[in-house]
C-alpha cells in the first residue's frame, strides 16, 4: 500500500502583543516548528480589529485562523477585543487563546464567559516560556481541527 506524505499545513495566527520581547519569543517558538505558520502582530487592540475586519492599512490582511491574545494591551485592552470578537458573527468561529501575564480569577472566569477558547498565563522562565508557546503550537495547529476559513 502507498502513502502519500500530507504537505505540512498552512495556518494564518494572529498575535496581539505589545511587548516586543514576547513578540520576539512567540514568534521564535512558532517558526522553530515544522508547520508553515504565517505570523501577523498588532500592538493593540485597535489595531487587532481592524485587522480582523479588514479596515485601512489591513485590507489584504488574511483571516487568520487562530488568535493568540494578550489581555494587557493597549488603547483596547484584550478583554474589550475578546467581547467584540466573539459578538461578531463573521469573527467568533476564529479560536482565540488567551496568553497573558495575569493570573487573576476574574480574568480567567471573564475570558471564558466571554467565550476565549483557552486561557494561558505565560511563564516567567525563558524555557518554560517557549514551552508553552510550542505545546500551544502543537495543540492548535497539529492536534485540533480549526474551522474552515469563511
């Protein structure tokens, strides 16, 4: 019998973080992998949306097909950005993965009411940070079945 290798699938993720190190890290965590992973970052939260719904500089911009959020971000912060993907009917099938510093309840309890797909608090350890970024990259990319881009 003949197999076929499957080519390494393409996925867009959005990252809206606004420390640069962060940026930085996630980004090397994400393009260390095997998988074809296109990487788009904003700063802030307006910018974020305006990405996701195509407006001035962002027009070509591709919908991704996960969101890595940081909650601590500026001019919107995540958990406006978060409410406002999830009420929009052409945005909340895109996954959005919290990845944030804060390990307050009320953040955790807010972002799941708000329907975040995943909550997780980055790690203070450089090697754990990277880690966590991987086994995200695993689950989200590899493991999980993302929607069909619409």
């Amino acid at each position: 019998m003949q197999t076929s290798a499957r080519p390494p699938q393409s996925v867009d993720i959005l990252l809206v973080e606004d420390n640069p190190g962060d940026v930085r890290l996630i980004q090397e965590a994400l393009q260390d992998g095997k998988l074809l992973n296109r990487i788009a970052t904003v700063s802030d939260g307006q910018k974020a949306l305006a990405y996701l719904r195509k407006q001035g500089s962002y027009t070509q911009a591709p919908r991704p097909d996960l969101i890595l959020l940081d909650l601590n971000i500026p001019r919107k912060d995540g958990r406006e950005v978060l409410a406002e993907i999830k009420a929009d009917p052409h945005l909340r099938s895109i996954p959005v993965v919290i990845v944030t510093s804060s390990q307050a309840e009320e953040d955790i309890l807010r972002s799941y009411n708000t329907h975040a797909n995943c909550y997780v608090t980055k790690p203070v350890d450089l090697e754990k940070f990277v880690a966590v970024v991987k086994a995200i990259e695993e689950f989200w990319v590899t493991i999980v079945k993302l929607p069909p881009k619409l």
